[in-house]
C-alpha cells in the first residue's frame, strides 16, 4: 500500500464513522441514517455481486440470499431464541450452504444462461418463503426484538440495542463497520493469489483450466462467498426493520444489487460501494420530484451508461489502466 | 383434459410470441432485453388507447401497437444500444442500459395510461362449447390463432425474405455476415425493433381478453426468460417450443396442483433448474449461446 492509498483510506475510514455521524447531529437529518445504513448494507450484498462479476458470471440472484439471510436469522431470534449476533454469521453460512447446493450444478452456465437462472432464483426464493411452514407465509414475521446485548466473559462490547437512546445511530455504526470489514476482506481476496485465480477465470474458463487451476472448485468458492455477503446484509436489515415478508426481497432488488456494480465499475473494488451510493442516494435524493421521480431516475441511468459505461470510477484512470 | 390442453394451448401461442420478440433481439446483438415485459404492456396500454378511447377497431389498435413498439425499438437500438456497445469493455454493461430502459417505459407508462388496470370491451360474443368437455371462449379462441398466424408469419419472413436471411446470417456469425455485405447497423436495428413489435402485438392481443397494468411488465420479462432457457437462447425454434411448453406446464400446474395451495410456479422453477443442471444450453439451444 502507498501512502496515497493509505491516506484515501483513513480520509474514508474518518468521513464514514465521524464526519457522517457529526454531520448529521449538526444538520439534524436523522432520516439521513436509514437512508446511509440502507447504502452501507446494501454495498455489502453489492459486494458479493461484485465477487460474482470478478470471476465473469452475472449474479441476478443476491436477492435471493438476502431473503435467506434475513429469515434464517429472524426464525432463529423468535423461534428458538438465540442472540441476534450469533444468528448473523449463522445467516451467512446457512446462504453458503445454500449457494454450494445450487452452485455447482448452475455455475456450469455462463453468460446470459447464468444470468437468467440466479433471477428465476429469486422468484424461487420468494414462493418457497410464500409457501413453506416456518416462515408464517404471506404474513412474514412481524415484531422481531432489536438486538440484545453481546458480551464475552461478562465484558459488554455492544450494548442491548433495546435500551439505547439512539439506535438508530447504533445501526448505522454496525452498518457501516460491517462494510468496512466486507470491503477489506474482498480487498484482501482480489490481491491474494485466489483473487488472480478468479481474474483467469474472468478472462478465459478453458484456459485456465488447462493450466491446472480448478475452475469448479473456485467458482463454487467465489459464489460462496458472494453469498456469504448477501446474507449477512439480509440478516442485518431484518433487524433494522424487526419484520420481514416474502416480497422484503424481490427480483427488483437483485436486478439492483447488479445494477450497483455495473455502475460503480466492474474493474474496481470500491466500485460496488460507489454505485450503491450513488443510485440509493440518488433515488432516494429524486423524492422531490414526485410522480417524476422515476422517470428521471432511469434518465439519469441511461445518461450516465452512455457517458461512462464502464461505471463511474473509470473516469479517474484515463492515463493509465490499473487493472 | 382437454380443457387443460385447450388452455394450455391458448397460453403458449402468445408466450412463444413473447418469446421470439426477445430471442431474435438476444440472438442479434447478444442484448438480454429486460424492458421485453415493459414494452408488451405499453403495446397492450396503445391498443386500449386507440380502441377504447377513441373508438377505432380492434385490428386498428394491433397493427398502432406493433408500430409504434417498432418506432421506439428502433430509436432505442440506434441511440442507446449501438453507442454503448460500441464503447463498452465488457458486454455485459448493455444489462445495465436494458434495466435503465425498463425503469424508463415503466416511468413513461405510469405518467401517460396510469396504473390502473384497462381493459377493452369484448371483440367477439359468445363461448364455444363442446359437450361441456371443452369450454372456450370465441375471443380467446381468436387471440390464440392471431398469435400463430404472427407466429407463422414470423417463421416464414425469417426464412424467406432478404431482410430475414440477413438477420440470421447475423445471428450465426457476425463477422462473417459483414464480409458477405450485410449492412450490421441497418439489420440490427431491424431487429430490435421486430422483436419490440412483437412484444407489442401480443400486448395489443392480450388487452382484448384480461386487460394490461403496470405492474405486469416485470414478470413477464421472467417469464420469457424462462422460455428462452427452456428452448435455448437465441434459437427460433426453441423460443416456440418454451413458449409452449412453459403455457402447457402452466395450464396443467394450476388444475393439477391446485389442491397443494399454489405452488405450480414453485414446481416449474424447480423443474426448469434442475432441467437446466442437466442440459444447460436448454433444448435446442447452441451450447453457451
């Protein structure tokens, strides 16, 4: 890392956990928490995407894991009363079971055909919450507590969310320390030897596999992880919004987590981060434009394809190309 | 029996309709449209305009429908497809520009018809009845063959005029085509804009029998897509057996399953996924497209 990279990182790390909170004392936009928590939990799933893309499939389907997410950890919490905190990573690695099971047969797909299948997926997931016992169908799963307290060896590290003056804040705090720590592992894996392995894959599958790489075994690990993040993010949300329904996660969702990446830049790891930025914000920014709001939202979507498809951020490396 | 098979039938003509708008547009430019749901409910919001507003005949409102979707396929293959893919690193990004165009003919339909759901006033009375054993209304009846006739009409235009022995020289390769002379940018418009026409023919069509709304564009587009993966992408023939294979699935699913609570769309994208494991490219579909 050069000190260049280093400064942007801790300008980043400043802005996220104090200018953001102070900012929004000072102006008094406490609406403006929801709203970044919403863009730091949907960035995480937008990471997992963004995984997916970095080995050269297109992922429709982190909605799906959102969805799973979400009820493996709602379920656990009401049902069987167990700590929100230890349902999280629980979350995340029954959505890894789950994307094991589904990837190896489908990631043989490429291209479109990939496509494709991960968005019939998330309208599967959907009809099985709709029609499987435990998720209480249609009705979803209402009045879920806040998170409790999380203490090891009787040393409180975060306190009961129930008894906080301002959860909201709180929320945020664990929203965006949960992004920063998605971020550096994904960081972690691109510039680790499995992060080039996955770019062999990106480029050409037979290749690689003809030098010796295996392929099956990476996909299959990629798409894992990938949706390791979506479920995290879904488990994280069900506790903001103490409820979740069958339609807290459609195929508009999955069609959105792509679209943040694709934004922000496929070539970037920031990227998804960016997008996700840019188009919630946004969207949620175009309120004021009423019965507008959508029309000039595609607009702007469609302008900004046809100035910069390769997402945002490759506007900063017109000299030279980093990737 | 033959009540489900009728109904089957029914279904799977205009989804093979739907499906070829989308698969002739994937096979030419290698775009998945996601608007393919959006554009057939503004053809069905068009045909309900000039039919049930200003009082002009059916057959009116169809051929207005398929003209008009045409007319906005065509600008949005020239001013927004060409530019970005001429531009773009990875194919891919056209995804992106294909959901900003169904958010915009989402946003453009809300402001111009509205949300409500229309309907237009019966076309043909009556409802034929075979002994009791099969019960079908004239005007679905006549939607069906409409349908196959365009099919029909389809087949025969890709198979023996010029604009369509160039299309599917286009599709197989296209380099190729372009040395052989095939003006690319001319043909690729052309069929952007037949594929946006057909998805706005059957609109037209299926305005006639339950009426068209807003939020219908979405799952359509899923459901073609589903065809497409049954029968293959990018292939003609396996655009019309998905259509009806996925009608026939559907039809079967709702009167068989019905008991089990409605599960028959849980059923077909089961089936549909682990058919998929087994035979990735779909039926008749050139392996990875």
């Amino acid at each position: 890392m050069t000190t260049k990279n280093l400064l942007g990182l801790g300008t980043f790390l400043i802005t996220v956990f104090v200018l953001v909170p102070v900012g929004i004392s000072v102006s008094g936009r406490w609406d403006f928490y929801y709203t970044l928590t919403s863009v730091a939990l949907l960035s995480i799933g937008a990471a997992g995407v963004w995984l997916t893309f970095y080995i050269g499939r297109i992922n429709i389907g982190q909605g799906a894991y959102a969805l799973i997410g979400g009820y493996v950890s709602a379920v656990l919490v009401v049902k069987a009363d167990v700590s929100f905190w230890l349902t999280l990573p629980l979350a995340g690695l029954f959505c890894t079971t789950v994307s094991v099971l589904i990837g190896l047969p489908i990631l043989r797909l490429r291209g479109v055909y990939f496509a494709m299948v991960t968005l019939v997926l998330t309208e599967v997931t959907r009809l099985s919450a709709l029609a499987l016992p435990v998720t209480n169908g249609a009705k979803g799963i209402t009045s879920i507590p806040l998170p409790g307290e999380l203490s090891i060896l009787g040393l409180t590290i975060i306190p009961d969310f129930a008894t906080m003056q301002n959860p909201k804040l709180a929320f945020y705090l664990l929203a965006a320390f949960l992004m920063v720590v998605s971020y550096a592992v994904l960081w972690r894996i691109v510039n680790s030897r499995l992060g080039h392995l996955c770019r062999s894959l990106q480029q050409n599958e037979e290749l690689a596999a003809s030098i010796g790489v295996n392929v099956a075994y990476l996909r299959v690990l990629a798409y894992g992880i990938s949706s390791f993040y979506g479920g995290i993010a879904g488990a994280v949300f069900v506790a903001i919004s103490q409820s979740i329904y069958p339609s807290s996660f459609v195929v508009t969702d999955s069609v959105n987590f792509m679209l943040y990446c694709f934004l922000g830049g496929l070539g970037y790891v920031s990227g998804p981060m960016l997008g996700t930025l840019l188009l919630y914000f946004g969207w949620n920014l175009l309120s004021v434009a009423k019965e507008y709001q959508l029309l000039v939202y595609a607009s702007v979507m469609i302008a900004l394809m046809l100035a910069v498809p390769n997402g945002v951020l490759s506007l900063f490396d017109r000299k030279g190309d980093r990737k | 029996m033959e009540q489900i098979l009728a109904n089957g039938l029914y279904l799977g003509a205009q989804y093979a309709l739907i499906a070829l708008g989308l698969t002739l547009i994937f096979s030419l430019m290698n775009v998945l449209n996601f608007a393919h749901g959006q554009m057939y409910v503004f053809g069905g919001f068009v045909t309900y305009t000039v039919v049930a507003q200003f009082g002009l005949p059916f057959v009116v409102g169809l051929l207005l429908s398929g003209a008009i979707l045409a007319v906005i396929g065509a600008l949005i293959e020239k001013f927004l497809f060409r530019p970005v893919i001429r531009k773009s690193k990875r194919e891919e990004s056209t995804m992106l520009l294909a959901a900003g165009v169904a958010f915009f003919l989402d946003a453009v339909i809300l402001l111009a018809f509205g949300e409500k759901q229309r309907g237009i006033p019966k076309i043909v009375d009556g409802v034929m009845n075979l002994n009791f054993r099969l019960i079908m209304p004239y005007d679905r009846i006549m939607v069906a063959v409409l349908a196959v006739a365009a099919i029909i009409g389809f087949i025969l235009y890709m198979q023996y005029s010029k604009p369509g022995r160039a299309m599917r020289a286009l599709a197989q390769d296209r380099v190729a085509a372009q040395l052989m002379g095939v003006d690319v940018d001319r043909y690729s418009m052309l069929g952007f804009a037949f594929g946006a026409m057909l998805a706005g023919v059957v609109g037209g069509l299926l305005v006639a029998i339950t009426g068209v709304n807003l939020g219908m564009g979405g799952p359509t587009s899923i459901k073609a897509f589903m065809m497409i993966m049954i029968g293959g992408a990018g292939v003609i023939s396996g655009a019309i057996a998905g259509g009806f294979i996925l009608g026939m699935m559907e039809s079967v699913g709702l009167s068989v399953l019905a008991a089990y609570g409605n599960i028959t769309y849980l059923v077909i994208f089961a089936s549909l996924l682990i058919f998929l494991a087994i035979r990735p490219q779909g039926l008749m579909g050139k392996p990875w497209g």
